[in-house]
C-alpha cells in the first residue's frame, strides 16, 4: 500500500493489521489522521494510537465499533 492509497483512511476509525519487526502481528483499532513520507523512514500511517509503516500493514478496515467499557 502506498500514501496515497492510505489517504482515503483519514478520519476513519480502522482496525490495522500489521507486522513489527520480529514478525509478530499486532491489531490496532485507532482513527487515522494523516498517512505521510518521512525522509529516511519511508511511508507512515499517523494514527491516534501509534505510527505504523505502510510496509508493515498486512490489512485496514474501516469500523464503525464503538469501543465500550466493559460493564
């Protein structure tokens, strides 16, 4: 996936899956607020959880989960 693939997540609430380093897979429900270059780091996904490298995500959906405490 590239940026500009990536844009049309801004301001989605999205569950991401993507792979760290090691190979292990992490999910991520977050909102996305940017996907952006950055000089030598390559291609980022700017979320309100964490950045994440458009070259590790494996999978985006768009969610409409409302995440809720649990009762």
């Amino acid at each position: 996936m590239g940026v500009h693939e990536a844009k049309a997540y801004v301001g989605s609430l999205c569950e991401i899956v993507w792979r760290d380093r090691a190979g292990n897979t992490h999910v991520t429900l977050a909102t996305v607020e940017d996907a952006r270059y950055v000089p030598l780091y390559g291609a980022y996904l700017i979320t309100d959880a964490e950045d994440i490298r458009l070259d590790q995500v494996v999978s985006i959906q768009v969610t409409d989960a409302v995440m809720r405490k649990a009762a």
